[in-house]
C-alpha cells in the first residue's frame, strides 16, 4: 500500500478519536452537573441542607453559569437562615435565565412549607415574600394552614401547644382566604361535639369559641348548651365602648390621654383565681411554676387568691383552663363599666368596699375572694380594687394610650415589663383606682400579685 496512503489513514484515525474523546468528555461534564444538582435536590427533600449547600456550591464554582444550581441554592439557603445569600442566588439566577422570575414565589413557598413545623417564624417570612412575589399563592398557603390546623386538631393531646397550636393554624388560614371561613368554623364546630362526646369539656368549649369567632352562624348553638357557653362564675360584658385611662390633672402620664375604646364582648371571672384552683391545676399537669405561689398557701387560705405568682404562671393556668388572661382594656372596661368612674364602685374613696391601705379592712394581707361585695363592680365583677394586684396580657408602653387602637387594643407588641392591675392589700387610695396602672418583668413575682380569667365566646 502507498506509504501516503497509510499515513494520511492514520491521521483521520487520530482526528476521529479525539474528537470521540473530546465528546465523552463534554458527556461526562453534564453528566456531572445534572448528578450534583440531582443529588442536591435530593438532599433538600430529605431537609439535609448543609450537603445540598456544599454540592450546589461546587457546581457553581464549577459552571458559574448554571442558573438552576443558583436557583436550588436560594432555596437551600433560605431554610437554613440565610435571607441574604438567597436573595443573592435567587438573583443570580434571574439573571442567567429569566424564567425562574416567574417561580420564585413558589420558591419561598417551597421554604416556607419545609420550616413550617421546625422554624415557624423563618416560615412566616418565606410565606410573606412568597405573597409579594406572586400574589396568587395566597390560596396555597391558606389550605396549608387549613390542612395543618385539621390534622392537628385531631392529634393534638387537649391544652397541648399543638392544640393551641390547632386553632391558630384555623385562624391564620380564614385570614388568608376568607372564603375557608364557614369550612373552618363547620370543623370547629364538629371538633367541640367530639370533645363533649370524649368528656373533654374545656377542649370541647375552645373549639365551640373558634367556631363564633369565624362564623357567628354557630352562636345560638353553642349558647344553648350550657356545656360550651361560659364556664360559671364568669360575668358577661357586652360589646361597645367605655371611657379608658384619666383625665389630664388626674393620675399619672401614662394613664393619659383619657380616650374613649370599643370592646367586642366577652366573659371575665367573677373573682380572683385561688390558692386551690391553682394547687389543681399543678396537681393535674406536674407544673412547676416560676414564683413560689406555696409559700403563702397556709391551711385555711384555700379561697384566699393565689399570689406569688409570675406572669408566665398566670399564663400558663389560663391556658390549662381554656380561657386567657384580659387585656388591659378588658381588665379596665369589667372594673369601670362605661362611664369612667375613679373605682368599682363609684367616685368617691370608701374604704369599708375594698381591701387596701392597710389592715383597718379587718385583713392584714390578702382576704378570701367576694369578702367584700359591695366593691362590685357595674358587671358584678368582685375585687377590682385593693386585694392583689392582678396581671393581665399587654406589655407595658407609658405612652401606649396616645397610638392605641380605637377597637379592642391588645397592647404593644414587645416590652421589657408587663401590665399589672387593680393595687392590693397595701396600697394607697390613689392606687386601686380602676386606670392605675402598673406594671413588672414578666418572670418575677410578689405577695401581693394575683390574676383573674377572661374568654372570648363570641369574638368576631
């Protein structure tokens, strides 16, 4: 054969090959990208997101324009905390192919469903940025919330916090989409007929509450078993307005300006909660409570109220009983009535109805509930003035009342003390008077801090 020939055989041959090799080559790089991302989504979706972090890191470090492996990275990053290495990945992405623009909202949902139960508050946030990215996914993130509420609320162990858990789940979800409102509150509904049919009546009333609030078409019902209305020694308070806080001149600064409050209706306790109510509660739950409540629990004090207690205490009791502590508002609506009278009782400063300003009252410290019923207030409400100082559910803010809300204010949001009401066995005249307020860190307690119940049947 001509030498030419072989030679000229033997270079296509060489050509050939490399390009063969150069083929398999480019093959196995794809090969590797799609086995990293692959791989990575993989870890997502068993929620092992460090791994998946460090391969998508790889992959971009290898194709810094792989616009799917950003993309995978925002989501990795956002369940791990990282709001800004997301947004700069989702970024990234965007900008190297403009279609996953239009997936970003589910993008955050996806987060936002992945955190929901481990990291409930980074959840909330992917679901808000998940609503701003792309408003329809509202209705997704309703029927979540629909979805885990029911699912709860079967499970759930009755004043569990997955049960309270439950119910704010039922709220959050008709507030997203009101048209979940009657589905909702048929669930509830149902829900509180299967507690009473369990015996479980405080669970059986919680649900029958939420059931009102979300659809008032369940009120006659529940009003007329009298196993899912308000518990007895609860005074009713109607709905409408009172006059709130002092005049100028009067009181201190922060009990001013003097404004007028609407409340929707609701139940508060007759009394004081007591030293044995209490002991019952720890008894049935193994509490171990904060403040040493035992301390002022002699033989013969069981109707005395319960003191020494912490905000968190009262709390937690409240819970237990399925009902809640009273907003500042309420506490002063149930003490006052509505036409802003300086105590219980009326204007002027009568020290045989009430238990203060020392032991003349017959009491050196605390009395036994009702001992003095002509302290009643408008409602029938008993001890709003003198015995123990009572806590309630706001934050303390001196300057709250001059941006509170006109309807149902429930305090500010954050603060370094909580509010306490009402003055005590010790206290000065000008101290029980129904606007006085004080207030104390959440987690200390004294012999002369008490608490009382209030319930919200019917809130709208």
């Amino acid at each position: 054969m001509n030498p030419f020939f072989i030679r000229q055989k033997l270079f296509f041959s060489i050509i050939v090959f490399a390009l063969l090799w150069f083929g398999c080559g480019l093959s196995n790089v794809k090969i590797t990208q799609e086995s990293n991302i692959t791989k990575a989504k993989e870890y997502l979706t068993f929620e092992m997101y460090e791994p998946a972090i460090q391969l998508l890191e790889l992959e971009i470090q290898a194709n810094p324009k792989n616009a799917e492996a950003y993309y995978q990275a925002g989501i990795a990053y956002l369940c791990v905390g990282g709001g800004g290495k997301a947004k700069a990945s989702f970024d990234r992405a965007i900008t190297l192919e403009r279609k996953y623009k239009d997936t970003l909202g589910m993008a955050y949902f996806s987060a936002g469903v992945k955190l929901f139960d481990k990291a409930p508050v980074r959840a909330e946030s992917a679901f808000m940025e998940a609503m701003k990215q792309d408003p329809t996914i509202v209705r997704r993130i309703a029927l979540l919330f629909y979805e885990k509420g029911t699912e709860l609320a079967k499970t759930a162990s009755p004043n569990s916090l997955e049960f309270e858990k439950s119910m704010e789940c039922l709220r959050q979800s008709v507030k997203l989409d009101p048209t979940l409102r009657g589905k909702a509150a048929d669930f509830c509904f149902t829900s509180a007929k299967t507690y009473l049919e369990k015996g479980l009546e405080k669970a059986a009333r919680s649900y029958a509450q939420l059931s009102v609030e979300l659809d008032p078409k369940h009120l006659s019902a529940v009003k007329s078993d009298s196993r899912l209305s308000a518990p007895p020694d609860m005074a009713y308070i109607p709905a409408g307005e009172f006059i709130m806080g002092s005049p100028e001149g009067e009181g201190s600064n922060d009990e001013q300006p003097q404004h007028r409050v609407y409340l929707d209706a609701y139940f508060i306790d007759i009394y004081e909660v007591t030293n044995a109510q209490f002991a019952q509660f720890v008894t049935a739950t193994g509490y171990q409570g904060e403040g040493d409540w035992r301390k002022y629990y002699t033989s013969g004090k069981e109707k005395h109220p319960v003191v020494n207690v912490t905000w968190n205490d009262a709390n937690a009791y409240c819970q237990w009983a399925g009902k809640r502590l009273p907003t500042e508002a309420e506490w002063e609506k149930a003490a006052r009535g509505t036409d802003g009278r300086r105590y219980p009782w009326g204007n002027e400063w009568a020290p045989s109805k009430c238990n203060a300003a020392g032991s003349a009252d017959g009491y050196e410290r605390t009395a036994p509930v009702g001992s003095f019923p002509a302290s009643a207030s408008p409602y029938r409400v008993m001890d709003m003035a003198g015995n123990v100082w009572e806590w309630v559910a706001d934050w303390y803010d001196k300057n709250y009342y001059r941006r509170s809300p006109q309807r149902n204010p429930q305090g500010p949001g954050s603060g370094s003390g909580c509010v306490l009401r009402s003055g005590s066995w010790e206290s000065e005249p000008v101290d029980v008077r129904a606007a006085n307020r004080g207030w104390y860190q959440a987690d200390l307690s004294s012999n002369d801090w008490g608490f009382r119940c209030a319930l919200s049947p019917f809130r709208r």
